[in-house]
C-alpha cells in the first residue's frame, strides 16, 4: 500500500482511520476464527490445565512479538517512537488496573477484545457490556473518573519521562525480543500438539498477532509521511472503544485510527462468523448474569484506562514492543483473573464458558 498517495487523494485523518479499519479487519477475522481470548486463557490455566486457549493466546503474543520485532530490524518501524514508549509509564497504574481489568474480564466472561469480537457475531450480553465498557473507559479518559485514575496513575511512574524498554533496560542485543518471540512460539506449538488443534485455528491464532504488527507498521509509515504528528500504535480496546463512542455522539469529533480500527473489527467478525454459520442471536441467562457481566464491564472500562491498555493494548501490543509497564499490567491481569476464578467461579461451581 502507498500510503502517501492515499494521503494525497483522501488527507491525512481519513488515511489513519483507514489504516485502523484494515488493521481491525484482519483482527477480526483472525480473533472470531481463533477464538482468541485472554480471560479463556487464564481460566483455564487457574484450573491446571495447559490446553488449547493457552496455546492459542501463546501464539498469539509470540508472533505479534515476532512479526513486531522482525518489522523493526528491518526498518519497517521504530518501537522507541510509539505512542507508549514516548510517554511516561505508570507502575502503580499497570498493577492496580491490571488487577481490576482481570477481575473484570473473568466477572464479565470475556476481555474488551473478545466482547467486541462477540458482539459482532450476535452475542447481545456482549453488546451490552461492550457499551458500558466504552463509556466508563470514555468516564476513566475525561471525565468524572478521570481525576481518581490521575491519583492512582501518578503514585508510581517511570522515570526520564518516558516507558521502560525492557530490552534496553536489561542490556540485551536487539534481536533477543525476536529470539524470545521464537521460543514462546515453539512452546505455543508443542501445547498446540498435545491438544491436537488444527492448523486452521493456529494459522488465524498467529493471525491475530500479525494484525497487531499489522496496525505498528501502517501508522509508523503514515508518521513518515504526515504533515501534522502521527500517533504510531496499534491494536487495543479501552481509548478507541471511548472515541469511537464519542466520535457518533459528538459531530466536532475527527477521524483517527482509534475510529477506524474499531468498526473493523466488527465488520471482520460479522463476517468471518457469517461465511462460518456462526452468526447467532444469543442474550443474558437470567438476571445474576447481567449484574456479573455489567460489574465486570465497568471494573474492565476503568481498569484499562488506568493501566494503559486492555488484554490486547497491553497484553500483545505493548507487550510486543516491551514496554516495561504493558508487562506489568499483563502479569496483574492474569493474577487478578486467576484469583477471581478461584473465589467466585471455582467455589461458586460454575463453568468457564468463552
């Protein structure tokens, strides 16, 4: 793709929104055909099991860290310019909402990705708690929320005025992010095996990762050739959730990428899961459900904006440049998902459905 001449033709804010809605597409797709889901990750791993959603959710991060730091030894982009490395890390940020976006997930039976991918393919619950997730995300970013993530942010932050880049800050070779994507991805394949997961699944799985290398490489290229500074990121659900929502409530809002990458996911879900059969209305069972799912939204909303980023913000696409504080909140996540499975759904009895 020239993405100057599409500039030229269309300007500089329409081609970042293109640019998102082809890099939501093709997660999309990869995510509703790979059933892709952090919160199935961890649940299946709090309950002793290293099965397929572990795999699946290893590859992902192993090849959008490969497809990632491939793209930047060949010059294809720049980790250090990226929108979360250029600006100060919040520690105390990525370890509380780390925790409450795990809790959140388990509560409301997906991650912020995974709802929206459900969303699209006909789940109304996951319509539901998506909505509130965006708004209390948009609450969390600027408004009535946002002077108390400001307080829990600023107990903690990295110093120089910008992230840690944990390759740098360990002293280590630039192609050891590449070599230690490669061996997370091996480990994915040898769990892959044992499950007996068809090639199918793993090919959309790493998918998914590619997508995320995918929304770096598409904005690092249009940096280079935008008149007006260029945010350079990627794939992630708590900010573009929140401005997607205020870009058709408020008709001052422009085009940006956050818009363009959220509406694609959902056109490639509709129709990955619509070309597979797998379109179907579903709805809340029962009344407790509901509050579970809402509670786990909101506890998601605010949890992401205070961390940085969701389970794919933080988790695969900060993880994917080493950003010091997206590991952090990762790691939060699955300790905050792994004990609320324990306390509310292993003791409660119930199962873990994605």
């Amino acid at each position: 793709m020239d993405i100057l001449t599409l500039v030229e033709s269309i300007g500089e804010a329409p081609t970042a929104a293109v640019l998102g809605l082809i890099t939501g597409l093709v997660f999309g797709i990869a995510a509703q055909r790979s059933r892709f889901c952090l919160r199935a990750a961890t649940v299946e791993f709090a309950r002793g099991e290293l099965g397929d959603k572990v795999a699946v959710w290893l590859l992902t991060i192993s090849t959008a860290i490969v497809w990632v730091q491939g793209a930047q030894a060949l010059g294809l982009m720049h980790s250090a310019d990226a929108r979360m490395m250029a600006v100060p890390g919040s520690w105390s940020g990525a370890i509380i909402g780390g925790l409450l976006f795990g809790v959140g997930m388990v509560l409301a039976r997906g991650c912020s990705g995974r709802l929206l991918v459900l969303a699209a393919t006909g789940n109304l619950r996951s319509v539901i708690s998506g909505l509130i997730f965006a708004v209390v995300a948009q609450m969390s970013l600027a408004g009535l929320l946002s002077p108390l993530r400001d307080r829990l942010a600023s107990l903690w932050i990295t110093s120089e005025g910008r992230n840690v880049d944990l390759i740098a800050a360990f002293g280590l070779p630039d192609l050891s992010g590449l070599i230690f994507g490669a061996i997370m991805a091996v480990l994915a394949l040898i769990i892959a095996r044992r499950n007996r997961i068809g090639a199918s699944r793993l090919i959309f799985a790493s998918g998914v990762g590619f997508a995320v290398a995918v929304g770096w490489v598409l904005t690092y290229g249009l940096a280079q050739v935008a008149f007006e500074p260029v945010q350079i990121e990627s794939a992630t659900f708590s900010g573009p959730s929140a401005h997607t929502l205020m870009f058709f409530l408020d008709r001052n809002a422009v085009l940006e990428f956050d818009v363009g990458l959220v509406p694609g996911v959902v056109i490639g879900s509709f129709l990955a899961a619509s070309l597979a059969g797998e379109f179907k209305f579903q709805g809340f069972e029962g009344e407790a459900n509901m509050r579970r799912a809402m509670t786990g939204a909101v506890l998601m909303g605010f949890g992401a904006m205070l961390a940085g980023g969701c389970a794919i913000g933080a988790g695969v696409t900060g993880g994917s440049i080493f950003a010091g504080t997206a590991w952090v909140a990762l790691f939060a996540m699955w300790l905050g998902a792994i004990a609320t499975d324990f306390l509310v759904d292993q003791r409660g009895g119930a199962t873990a459905t994605a």
